[in-house]
C-alpha cells in the first residue's frame, strides 16, 4: 500500500494521504534528537539572561512548552501515530555568537515508529514560546535551523547528523 | 502588574509568569503573516512537485496542518491568549533556488491582542508536516527562517520586515 | 478570495483550502438545529429504554458527549472557525417505529458564522456514542440521516427543512 | 463488574457508566472498517468532481479530517479506551447512484479492545467535513447509513455484515 | 428552560442536562479568584522551598499547568461555556503553619458568563502538578479547601467569602 | 539523570524540569485509587439526592466529566507520561454528615508508571463538576481531602493509605 518508486510512503499508490500501517513492526527501543535555535539580537540576549536570576525564567517556560507540545505531536501532524513517549527533556542554552538560544530535544518511546516528529515538535514549539515571551522587546527574531541530529533503533537504524 | 523596566511582560514584577490581562484593551481588526521554509535536496523537491499531480499532495496536506495548527495555538503556547480567529490561510510555494517550499500564512482576528503566535505556529506546522512527509527519503532537511513578515491592528501598529 | 463561480467558499481562486475571511461579517445572533438516528433492533431499543430506570442511562450519556462535542467543533473539521457557543441542548426521544433513537441538537451563538456544524457535529457524536454503548449487544446498528433542520441569523437568513 | 444479564457492559450492576476492565485482554491483532454516505443533489457532487481537479479538492480534505478524528476517538466518546492506532485509511468515492460520496474508513491497532468506534467517528467526521465545504451550496445534504461492515480480531472473533 | 423551583440551572424542566442559553446576557467585565492548597509533611515542603533556587522550581511549573488549565476548562467541565479569557495569574505561597503551599488564582474576561470554574480549575491543577512533581518523596500529601474567595460581573453581582 | 539526593525525580541535576525516562522499567499491572469531597450545606446536598430522581442527575455528570478527565491527565499535568488506560471507574456517594459527596476513582493500566496522577485528576474534575452545577444555588462550596488511598503495582510496591 506505501508508494515505494516515489518514495512518499504517506500515500497510497493512487496518491492518496494515509497513516501507514505499521501494524505487523516490532516494538523497539527508539530515540530522537533534534535541534534548533531562536536568533535575536544581543541586548534581546541579554535581557533573557539576566531575567533567568530574578525577572521571570524564559527558557523555564519554554522548556515546559516543549515538553507538553512533545505529547501532542500526533494531534498536530496529520498522519503521525500516537506513541507512548517515555522520555522527553529539553536542553536551552544561551549562545552568544548566534547571538541566541539554541534549543535541543531528546525523546524515548518503546514503539513500533520512531519519534523524530516528537523532537522536532518540541524544539519547535519551545522556540514558539520563546518568541512570544520577549516579542514584546523585539518582533524581528527569526527561528532557524530545525533539523534531525540523531535518530536510533528501528529497521532503518541509526542515523546521526555530520557536523 | 507587567515589568516596564524589563520589558518581559509576561512576567509580573516579581519575575513569575503570567497570562497579560488584556480585560481593556479594545477589540480591534488584526492581521498578522509569518513566514517560514523547508530547505531540502534538489531531488527531494522534485519528488514533491511531481507528486502533487499524481504520487500524494504533500503541500495539500501542509497547509492543511498548518490552517488546524493555527487553531490550537492558545493550547501550545502557556502565556497565549485564545482568540475568535477570523481567517487563516497558507501559501506554499516551491522554490527552486533554495532548494525548498516556501510557508507563508495570514491569520486575522476582531480580537484584543495580536494573531502574531497564531501565523508563526501555522508555518511551524506547516513546515513540520513537509518534514514528516518527506523524512522517508531525506531525514537531512532543516526548518529555517520563520520570522514574522506583517503585524497590523492594535496599540503598537504596524510592524513590517524590511526586505 | 472565495471562488464565487464554482460556489465552493472553502478555496480559494487557485483551489486551496483556506479558513473563509469573516472579519467584516457582523455578530448576530444565530442559531441551528440538526438531527439524525441511530436505527437498531426492537430488542435493543427495549435494552435502552429499560435500562434509564435501574441499568444505565444510555441517553443521558449519549446527551453528554453530544454537548461536549459540539464544543470540539473547530477542532474536529479543518476549516470551520473557533465560535463563542452560547447554548447546546440535546434532545434524544425514543421512536419505536425505526426502531430506534431520533437525536436533535440545537445551538447557538452570538458570533459571525453559522453553528451549523456544531449542530451536526453534536449529533454524530450523540449517535456514535449510543452505538458504543450498545455495540455489545447489536453491531449492526446504523446512523441515519444526518440533516440539518434549521438556521437562523445572518446574512443568508433563515433555512428551514420541508417536513 | 460488568451488567451480564442487561448486555450494556458500559453500566456496572448499578447502573453507573464506567470505562470497561480491559487490563486482563490480550493484546491482538485488530482490524475495523466501517462506511457511511453524504447524500446530495447530483449538482452538488458534479461540483465535488470537477472540483478535484482545478477548483479545490473536497475529498482530500475530508480523508485527513478522518485520519485526524480517528485519533480523537477516546477524547470524543466517553467511555471508549485510548488505544494505540496502527493503520488508518480513507477511502472516497463518488457514487452517483445515490447520487453522493460514499466513505470507509480502516482502522488496525495492536490493542486490548477493538477499533470499531475508531472507524465509524473517521467515517463520521469525514462526512461531516464535505458537508462543512458543500454547505454553501447545499444545505439539504444529509449524512446516512454510517455502519460497521467488518470487525476482527479479540475473543468475540470476526463480525462482518451481509451485503 | 432552566429549573427555577430547584435551582439547578444546568437541567431544564425534565431534568436533562444541557448548556445553559446565555445567548442574551451582555458581555461584562468579570473577574474570579479561587484558592486551594497542598498540605505535605514539613520535611517535604523544605525540600520544594530549597528546590527553587538550585534543585528545580516546582511552584514554577505548577503556575504554568494551572494557567494552561484555565484555558481547557470549558474542555474539561461538561456544561461549562468556552470563554474568551483575558488574564490568568497564579500566586503560590509556601505556608510553613499548614505546612504546605497555598494556590490563588485570578482570571478575568470579558465574556457573557463568569469565570469562577476556570479559576477553581487553574487552582486544582496547579495543586496536581505539585503532587506529581513531589509524589516520589511523600504520598500522603492532600489538596484541601478549593473555594472561590471572589467572584465580580455579571447580573448576579459581586460574592466575596467572609475571612 | 533523576536527582537523588533531593528526591525531586522530576528535574535533572542542574534542576531543569524533564519527563523522566521510563523506556527500562517493565510493563506491570498498575492501579491507584484516589478520593476527594465536595462539602456544602444540607440544603444544597438535599436538592441533589433529590434531583437523582426527577430533577437532574448531578453525579452522573460528574461521574463521566471524571472518567473523560482520566484520558486528558497527561495533557493537564506538564510532567505526566501518556499511559493506555484500561480502567475507570468513579464512585459518588452522598455523606450526609459531611455533608457533602465523596468522589472515589479507580484508575488501571498495564504501563511502565503508575496512574496516581490519573485517579486525582479524575476525582478532582469529578469535583469541579458537582461545584459547576450546584453553583448557582451555593457558591461557597470546597473541594477537601484530595489523596491517594491506594496504589499498587511497580516496582515500589503497594501503598495504601491509613485510615
């Protein structure tokens, strides 16, 4: 039923949306890593750093944010599968070449897919929330570079970004 | 109750995070579009524009994520107000000099604070949906570039990315 | 936007899907009704009509679900639009000579679209949820004509079904 | 726990609503498919035909709105288990006998209790979702004969209607 | 519709649940706050009071589940209307005399209903979130006295709880 | 990962919430039985126990509005992992000398973590529910005695409450 000469195993052979049967794959050990980054300026930079100590922990709420949107990825992808995710965590840390923060998810599941999706959901919507704490300060931060860093267990193996 | 000095106001004076009442703020016409693309290989693009007329409508089903994405923006993003949205639509076009597509959604409401969050969690979506759909053949591709083109409506006026 | 000749207002002049611009539509005062039923056996419909005494109120649930549902409107269909609903009542009547249960919601709104598919959607879930709750004793229950009986409000007025 | 001598095993011997034991069930193979109709004037589906091609595509817009409710069935219907969805399918066709769209939809998963209320709230949402897009043009559709036509796997073994 | 001589609004004249028809209330400013606490051995809140600096901000995470639930409780409770919130704080204070922490919520909007359930369900949820985040250390811990201590707008005028 | 010498599993050692990694522990049957109070007045409790009959049936909405709350816990509560339910059931009595009703839920599962967050949120909606339609008629009702009176399963072992 997938669509193995194009490649695009989201249809069927007349072209048709599906979520793939994924019925008859093993439950295995799976992870994903995924990362990404909210560019700003550095005065917007240092105004997060400061406030961390005592005006109100930006990337406290933006890690909690990736965390929750890590749950809800199978209802904001069309044709994701529910997986029982066992692991999420959610690393943001300050980059002053950027200058930025660079955002990095982890996430675990025993499933029959993997949870690519899962990471880059929460990378992204972190990196949503950490545009809506300080658009206040500045409305020209772009969110840059979301990709897949690491990718493991399941048929198609490892995969790992060169960097 | 907001924190003029630093301007977070999503924190309160003593730095805890907090909904920002908008109880008096006007309800005014507001219109915001973000923009945001998918960057892939060459061959990859190409699995994608021919699909659409006969292998599966990857861009259909995007902008489809990103329109129901939009929806759920005050359920993703902790300090986001729910608004009554009023228009949401997604451009998507393909770009051959990236090599990518291309996201751009408009979102307009009557309500009273902005619809910025609402287009930017449109094109992320949107973006993530592609990803999803195409990973099977390229796990290398990367979200870039969302950033807010167009703000109008409200207080503090138009915003405009200077091209 | 809207695509006057073909009559479809869900896409655009290039045929995409988007969320219809009301912005400029006024708030009115609106309102819809809707029904269908869920036709079974004249042994099941005893099971149901029975059970409200002493085993279990089946419509009662039913009515439940069917309120709760016509809040998920807008998440449930892709293009229709977030509403304030204003009232939601679901009224489930025994009809023996289906035999069956007839389902009818009304609801309303003050907003600047038609509850329409809030009446519809409060329906369908009404009647999937009697046949989950009854599928143990028949599987080949069916839904059945699922209509709207009447709109009011806005500009294209009243719609009422000939009986 | 259950209600043996009514059948409505979602009743205890109280007669209170619960959500079944299924923590001693097996975890099998299941399969469900269900189909329903949206029944219109041969007009209104000349417009869905053609519509496909340049005007906007009905179809494609309603499979995905019933692959994404199949997720949402245990948020929809009250007393249905979460349950891990390993395959959905749409299938829509254009019957003009009727004349309308005839839906079924397939639902497997790997879990303790079986996906009949899965396929039959995707087949529903699916109509509900072409009704939302013709409704402009039409709004004496009505949505009919929304029905199980096979169910295996578990220990009540395969159901399957007679054609 | 609604049951005068009971007083139970939320069942019309034949007992049946519905949501109640607000359709012709105005839309006036309303306000709510409720409050609640989490009652723990005095070693168990050392530790979350210790936690905040360095350890991990429990009263942190707690205020953004409560802001966040007060935007799903028209989700959550069954007859409750969706409203258009406009603010949402949360106040979590360490009360060595319990010992415990106290939970007070404020929630405003604009709408044509009170907000009393979204601050009782902001309180009820933060005082989960403490639960979850300390259960691994002391499982006796209890959530006491959620009461509405303000509730301003609307017909039915201004209710304030006697200290 | 966890932080052991506080005992606050949910941050990691530079105390930064995560949702800790469950992927190595054993799928094991798990139940928790949680309960709660709503205490009011006789007068209020007395149109209740009455309602039952003729007037509306407070408890049996609770009883499913706290059934459907189970299914959400993991999208209310930040830190929850996502779990298949496969049991719930809520017990609502009327204490006379409260006065008021107690709301019991049992919740089970055959996952990797316990399911005490899912039987307080079930009771505690439960709750909210009962205060949302009696409301009208005594707004200075409380919700009281939240706990855990059972769980087992796990490798921790069985607790039980006192009493």
């Amino acid at each position: 039923m997938s669509h193995p000469e194009s490649g695009l195993t989201h249809f069927d052979d007349q072209g048709r949306a599906h979520m793939v049967d994924v019925s008859d794959k093993p439950f295995t050990a799976r992870i994903a890593v995924a990362r990404g980054a909210v560019k700003m300026s550095a005065e917007t930079l240092a105004l997060i750093t400061e406030g961390r100590a005592k005006k109100g922990d930006v990337l406290g709420v933006a890690r909690l944010a990736g965390i929750m949107a890590a749950k809800k990825t199978a209802d904001l992808i069309p044709l994701c599968h529910p997986l029982p995710i066992t692991k999420v965590a959610l690393d943001l840390t300050v980059d002053p070449t950027l200058p930025g923060i660079v955002v990095e998810a982890t996430v675990k599941t025993g499933g029959q897919t993997g949870v690519e999706m899962e990471a880059l959901t929460a990378v992204s919507v972190a990196c949503l929330t950490i545009y809506d704490m300080v658009k206040a300060v500045e409305k020209s931060m772009s969110i840059e570079g979301i990709h897949l860093i690491l990718k493991d267990g399941g048929k198609s193996g490892r995969y790992e970004t060169k960097l």
